[in-house]
C-alpha cells in the first residue's frame, strides 16, 4: 500500500478538492446529493406502486435502501478516468498514484454515508423504530467500499488504456440495476434465476442493507461472511491488477 502518515496531507488534499469541485458552480451544491437519489426514488416508487402495484411489504423502504446502496456502488466504480483527470499531478510529483484512487472513492463515500444516515432518520416516519441490529450498518458500508474500491482500480487501470470502457461499464450498470432485486422482490429471481440471484455480489449486500434498516434483523453469520469474501477477493484482485499495470499507467497518462 503506502505509507499513511507520510502521504496524509496529499490524500487530505486530493479528498477536499475532489468534494469542492464535485458541486463547484451548482447553484444547490452539496443538495444534490439528496435530491438527485430522491428524484429518481420518487418516480420509481410512482412507477411501482400505482402503475405495476408491487406488492412488496413495506415497499418505500425496500426500494429505497436498495436504491441507495445501488447508487453508491454505480457511482464509486463511475470513477473511470481518476489516472486520466490527475495525469498532471502523475507527471509532477512522485508518489503512491493508488492515493488517487483512494480520495476520490473517499468522497463518494462521504456522501453515500450521509444518505444512509438521512435515510434511517426517514424510515422512523414508517415507524420502523432502529434495532441494536444498526449498529452493522458502518460495518456493511465498510465491506461495501472494500468491494466497491477492488472494482474501481480494475476499472480505472483499464481505463487509461481502453476509452470505450465507460461506454461499456455505463451499460453493464444499467443492465446490473434489473439485474438485482432492487424495484421487485428477490423471490423473482429465487423462482426465475437463482443463479443470478446467488452470483450476484450487489443482491446481496442490498439484503443485508434491507434486513438491519428496513425489517430490524440479524443479516446472519453466513450473509455477512459471503460479503467479506465478496470484498476481500474484490480488492486483492483489483489491487493485484493495479500493481501489475501501474508502470504503464505513470507511462501512459
């Protein structure tokens, strides 16, 4: 990895011009972090549960959370052109360059983790009363940013040399959101794609999302071990591929 204390200043800095610029000329700023989520939310709870009626307990909250989690999976891996847009900072100065993914991810972090604390405040308007069962909550963001970060640096390494990787990461998001029982409920895919359903790291961690906030339950031992090997094999696969095209990124951007 690198050394923390010797590079802090520089990931401290990266992270705070990464948050200053996300909104930098927005009339609203930081406010679009909760309206662009509730917008999209609200048109799907119209679409779902007036036009399809999705018979789904406590639905609000169900494709809420599943959205939120979702939206913090698509925008942490969204980050493609991290190398590309600090290529300046690359040639300048010698450093660690994975601190630039890293204070990138940490600003999507930040604001997916407000959206989930604003998002358990909302719930008690369902009278969904928190459980001791919360308190798994930073842990499931924590295994939830480990995986999210594994993907981003096979992503963005990719990137450098491959440009039509957005395009195409753009589609396989998109085609991932109905793939993953996040608007129906996951006993369509138990019936229809069990497969899909079992192989599919984000259904799972939108489960265990929706069991400690949306039902007050216990995820179980064996959910939350599945998700820490989702997230260890995510980052050491993803970091392992990083280190190996690392020389060619310094090179190419």
């Amino acid at each position: 990895m690198f050394n923390y204390s010797k590079y802090k200043n520089l990931f401290y800095n990266l992270l705070s011009s990464e948050l200053k610029l996300r909104y930098r000329g927005s009339f609203l700023g930081f406010l679009w972090t909760l309206i662009e989520p509730a917008l999209i939310i609200l048109i799907l709870l119209f679409v779902f549960s007036s036009i399809f009626k999705a018979d789904i307990p406590l639905y609000a909250p169900y494709l809420v959370t599943g959205f939120i989690a979702w939206f913090f999976f698509a925008n942490g891996t969204s980050l493609l052109d991290v190398f590309i847009s600090k290529g300046n900072l690359i040639n300048k100065i010698n450093f660690p360059i994975q601190i630039i993914v890293f204070s990138s991810f940490f600003s999507i972090l930040i604001l997916s983790a407000i959206q989930f604390v604003i998002l358990e405040i909302f719930f008690i308007s369902f009278n969904i009363i928190p459980s001791i069962n919360l308190l798994l909550l930073p842990f499931l963001i924590a295994l939830q940013s480990i995986f999210i970060l594994g993907i981003l640096f096979i992503l963005s390494s990719l990137f450098v040399f491959i440009k039509d990787l957005r395009h195409i990461w753009n589609i396989l998001l998109q085609v991932g959101f109905f793939a993953t029982p996040i608007v129906y409920p996951v006993s369509l895919l138990e019936d229809k794609a069990p497969l899909l359903l079992t192989f599919n790291p984000m259904a799972h961690f939108i489960s265990a999302y929706r069991d400690i906030m949306v039902y007050n339950n216990f995820p179980g031992i064996g959910k939350i071990s599945l998700l820490l090997l989702f997230a260890l094999l995510s980052f050491v696969i993803g970091f392992f591929i990083f280190k190996k095209m690392e020389i060619g990124i310094k090179e190419e951007v």
